[in-house]
C-alpha cells in the first residue's frame, strides 16, 4: 500500500468539476485509491461519496492507493491531486 498526506489548496475544496476528471484518472487503474478525512473516507472512483465529504481549503486528505499497479496509480493520483486540488 502507498499512502500521502494533500493539503487541499483549491479555494472551492473538492467540487463537482475537478472531482470529476479525478474518477475518469482512477477507472486508469486496477488499483484503488481511497480518500481519507477525519473518520470520512471514499473511494477516488465514487463521485458522489467524494464530494459528500464535504473537503473545503486547507483540508488535510490522505491518499491510500492499494492494488498491483499501486507505484503508477499513486504518482499519477499525487500528480493530477496537486494540479487539481
């Protein structure tokens, strides 16, 4: 498993436009990357469970991605998290 710490810097959080572009980067992989909140957490592939937790700037996320091509998923995920977020 690896695992990294985002400070959300996006003046909107996680919304509805970049959140979605994140879903059609995770279906890439056979691994999956999971979002963590506090005691919240959601898979990177469930739009609607991601923006349901309510992660607004200055949020710290951490980034679980857990599966066989887990190397390639959480450079790509750290990647497209902080020009997105």
């Amino acid at each position: 498993m690896k695992e990294f710490k985002y400070v959300i810097t996006d003046p909107v959080g996680i919304h509805a436009r970049p959140a979605g572009l994140l879903v059609k980067e995770a279906k890439n992989f056979k691994s999956t990357a999971t979002f963590i909140k506090g005691d919240k957490s959601a898979k990177a592939t469930a739009l609607m469970k991601l923006m349901g937790m309510g992660i607004k700037q200055g949020d710290e996320v951490t980034i679980q991605i857990e599966g066989e091509d887990e190397e390639v998923c959480a450079a790509a995920i750290e990647k497209f998290v902080k020009e997105n977020f």
